[in-house]
C-alpha cells in the first residue's frame, strides 16, 4: 500500500515541521551538509515512509540527526572516544556509530536490524531549533532518490520529489557534501566515509593512540586515499559492495510498515523512555570475492555486519548520464565539472567548482554543479582530477560512488 501525501505547494514554517514529525509524517529540512528528509527515529511507521519516498535498500541505515550530547547519549552506549570527537565537532558534519543503547527507544528499521546506530548533531540553526523543540531525534537522510545525487537547495528537492513532500526552505547548505562518518564500536575508529571533518582532524583530536590489541583491525585505505594513521581510511566503504536487500531483523515488512501499521497503537504510542522489546540479532550477509587484492581480513570482518550508515555503497550519489573522472580532454558532446585555473577546452557545457583550487568551495558546489551539468543532451560528465588530500578525499569518494552508479547509465 502505497503512502498519499498531501500537496505542498509552497514551502513550509517551523510550525508545520513539527506538526508533521508528531503526526509521523515526512518533512525535507536544510541541515549545513545536504537537505534531509527527516521524521520521528522512534516512529517505525514514519520510517517507513522515509525508506518509500527514497526507494531505499532495507539493509542501509539512517543516520540519527539530535539536538545535543545528551540525546545522543539516550541513544548510544557512550564511550571516551566519542566524548572527544563530538566535544570536538558537534554542532557539525561529524557523525558517530556506537552501539545502540538497550533498550533502544528508535525503530528498528532506522537501524536497518542492526545494533549500532549512527549519530549527529546538525550546525543548522533551523534544524537546532527544531530538534530542541521536538525532544526526540530525527531519522533525516539525503531528500533524494536512493543512490541520486543529494540536494543542496530546497529547489533541488522539489525537483526530485514535485509537491508530494513538503519542504522547509532554509537557504543553500553551507558545507554542500554529507557529513563524515566515523565508527566507534571498536578500539580504533574507522573512517566509514569521508566528509567535511578531515582524517587529520579527527585524528588530532584524539587524546591518545588507540589502545593495541583492540577488537577493530587498522585496514587499507580505500583506492586512492591516504594511508597510515590512527584511522582505518574507508575501510566499509571500500569493501562492501552494492548488495541485495536482505529481510529485516525480525521480518519487518517495509511496504507493511508504510502503509498497514496498527494505527490505534501507532496513536497511543508513549514517546517517554520505554522498553521496545529486545533487539533482534544483526543481519549477516555473504559477500562475493573481493577483486583488486583487498584485504582478507577485513572482508571477512565485513561479512560479520551489515552496513553501519549510509553512503557506503559503491554505486552512489549517480547522475543520469556517465560521470568519467579525471579526465585530461573533454568532448563536445560532454559537460565539463572543472576544478582550478586552467579548465580544460572543447566541453559542451563547463562548471568549475573552485577556479581558486579551494577544496572548501569545491565541495559546497559538488552536488549543486553534478545536478546542473545532469543533461540528457551531454553523453557524459567528465571530470578533471581533484587533489586527494584534505577535504579532497571526501570529494572524490563522492565522484568514485557517481562513476559507479551511473556505469549503467544510457545517453
């Protein structure tokens, strides 16, 4: 049974946000990274309808937007690690994994099944206010089609959804790329994927080197990336392919939850702390053989989880024609997303994303420019190479997830 929303227009107020999150509905807010399509975390029904509007894979988690450190806690086993990091960058686009509190008061399906969640305070002052306001997390992740790229105006999510979702228009997103996800269930954080927090950042802020013997092996970095460090670079992210929807921990039903929860107990529903009911165990998945000499033992370590938040599939953030990374020459049958003072020549369309060679201002325009340079009348986007280093690792984990998805795409 399929979800029907009301039209929306015109965008919405503060107001109709939170009556909309009380009444379990969806609303597209603006966080500083990408607009979101948040809702109830301890709802499963307006879970559901988050999962139904980005056509999303069951077994990809949602990260957990709160209003401070204290929410997060509520949620979360809390360790020391994260006492730095989120003393560090929170409000920011810093998001932290760690082991669901027990009871867990969120749906199970945010959790995809699984017993660790995925945890952020937003810098938006709109978002701020209204999770303060509304006492309880949010499930919000990117208003978009699931594997598209994310939105960074509210113009952008009306051109993915029309008027069937409603919208808090809040500006363009300051940082314009997803947060940084960083995993803390083990002794030595893993970077799950880059964002706008550095690895140097992160590991600056840590008050000592992770102890030996810990339960999380250091992995490879990612193709690409930088190695060494206290960190385990991408090591999710670069080992866990795109995977078939497994069922839900305890058989949960997405299309049931959408559209055939038991309403009576959905309104009757206490949102004070309250036992769920315990945690069905987690999901396990085979994955095929890796290529490219991937660590062994780290693909063995994957095979025992499922994903731990979103953004580590491999075909991700896709426009609708071919993305072709670093290129060196351009058609004029292509568009061009350029970075730096010399663009190359030919292209039939150019948008440089920083004619400074500033990653900041190149990752605040990724999404937009990939969005505007998404043209049917261009065979592909090619894209010139982007500095590995700093905040360029996140963008071109963006880029790497865009040439994968759209492989399949037609011109």
């Amino acid at each position: 049974m399929q979800h029907s929303y009301p039209q929306y227009i015109d965008f919405i107020d503060e107001d109709t946000v939170l009556t909309l999150w009380n009444k379990g509905e969806v609303a597209a807010v603006p966080t500083e990274t990408v607009y979101g399509l948040a809702a109830d975390a301890e709802n499963d029904r307006a879970v559901a309808h988050i999962y139904q509007l980005k056509s999303r894979p069951s077994f990809n988690p949602l990260i957990i937007h709160v209003a401070d450190m204290a929410m997060a806690k509520h949620y979360a086993r809390w360790n020391e690690m994260a006492e730095h990091l989120a003393a560090k960058f929170w409000p920011g686009p810093l998001t932290l994994v760690l082991p669901t509190a027990s009871p867990t008061h969120l749906s199970t399906l945010a959790l995809a099944g699984g017993d660790t969640v995925a945890l952020r305070v937003p810098a938006h002052p709109i978002l701020r206010r209204l999770l303060a306001k509304f006492g309880r997390g949010v499930a919000a992740p990117s208003a978009n089609q699931s594997g598209r790229v994310s939105p960074t105006t509210a113009a952008h999510v009306r051109a993915e959804f029309g008027v069937a979702v409603p919208v808090l228009n809040g500006g363009a997103c300051a940082v314009g790329l997803e947060s940084t996800v960083v995993d803390l269930t083990g002794d030595i954080p893993i970077i799950l994927r880059p964002g706008a927090v550095t690895r140097e950042m992160i590991e600056s802020s840590l008050p000592h080197p992770p102890q030996e013997g810990g339960t999380q092996k250091t992995l490879p970095p990612q193709a690409g990336g930088e190695g060494g460090g206290n960190i385990a670079a991408g090591a999710d992210a670069a080992i866990i392919p795109p995977l078939t929807s497994p069922p839900l921990a305890g058989g949960i039903n997405i299309e049931a939850l959408a559209g055939g929860i038991n309403n009576e107990a959905q309104a009757g529903k206490d949102h004070s702390p309250r036992k769920r009911g315990e945690q069905e165990g987690g999901i396990e998945k085979t994955l095929p053989p890796l290529a490219g000499g991937i660590n062994r033992e780290a693909h063995e370590s994957a095979n025992q989880r499922i994903l731990k938040s979103p953004g580590q599939m491999a075909a991700h953030y896709a426009p609708s024609i071919p993305v072709r990374r670093n290129a060196t020459s351009v058609g004029a049958d292509e568009a061009l997303l350029a970075f730096g003072a010399h663009p190359l020549p030919g292209a039939g369309r150019m948008l440089n994303l920083s004619p400074s060679g500033d990653l900041v201002e190149a990752a605040a325009n990724l999404f937009a420019f990939l969005r505007a340079l998404d043209d049917g009348r261009y065979r592909a986007i090619a894209v010139m190479p982007i500095p590995e280093t700093g905040l360029g690792e996140a963008i071109n984990d963006r880029l790497r997830r865009a040439e994968a998805g759209s492989a399949g795409a037609t011109t």
